[in-house]
C-alpha cells in the first residue's frame, strides 16, 4: 500500500472562530447584570429642610436683548419680562444696573440668564456682561433666541 504524502497539513479555524462568538454571545445575554450604583460609595448631600431654604435660592434673572420695538438700533432690554427704558437705551442700561444691582445685594449668586434676538446689535449684549461683571454675578448664561 501506498502512503499518501500530505503536504502541510492545516486546520480550518472558521469553525473554532464561529464556535467562540457564539459562546461570547451567550455569556453576554445570559450574564445578570448587576446594579453599579448600589456598589459605589458616594457621599450624598442631606435633603434640605424646605424651611432652612431661603427665597433668594429661587430667582432666576431672564434678560432679553432684541430690538426696540420703538425701532432703535441701540437694540431693547427686557427684564423679567418688562422692557425697559422705553425708547432710549441708555436708560435702559441704567435701570438694569439698578436692578442687577439689588440682585447682588441679596445674593452674588444668582443665575442670569441672557436671551439674546439674532438680530440684536453686539454692543447690547456687551453692555449687559459688563453690567453683570461691574456687580460681580459670574453665574451668567447666554442663549440665542
């Protein structure tokens, strides 16, 4: 009888590739997954008593800058929904620097959240940073409308 010669003789590794994925996914849904948050250890904050919370804690300062409806190109600033200075921007900006002005009397942190129109002019909402900077509010927002 004659041998066969084999030359170099392989194994096929697609089948043990195929039987290994699919061992992978079965271990993968199988698995219970376990709760990560109830395993760390974070200190959390104490729930706050709703009487040692002051009002000053719930403001929210909504300043909108546009343009007049009066048509000045020196742009409008509306404060918590009333518009302020009438036509003249200029006093606009002086009765917004009294009013940011109590706000950080009763607390430097105070969110202030500006809306700015597309259209309004870049010196307005300059203006009303500087105001919120000269009164020392960081807690500053800019959105655009």
């Amino acid at each position: 009888m004659a041998k066969k010669s084999q030359e170099n003789p392989a194994l096929d590794m697609t089948p043990m590739i195929d039987v290994v994925f699919e061992l992978i996914i079965f271990f993968v849904v199988t698995i219970q997954q376990e709760n990560l948050f109830t395993k760390l250890n974070v200190n959390r904050p104490a729930p706050a008593d709703s009487s040692s919370s002051s009002s000053t804690d719930d403001i929210t300062v909504n300043i909108q800058i546009g343009r007049a409806r009066s048509g000045n190109p020196n742009g409008a600033i509306v404060y918590n929904g009333k518009e302020l200075g009438g036509a003249s921007f200029q006093q606009a900006r002086k009765d917004l620097d009294q009013n940011l002005r109590d706000i950080a009397r009763t607390s430097k942190k105070t969110p202030i959240i500006i809306k700015c129109a597309e259209n309004s002019p870049h010196k307005a909402l300059v203006d009303v940073l500087d105001i919120c900077y000269k009164h020392e509010l960081f807690s500053v927002s800019v959105f655009t409308l």
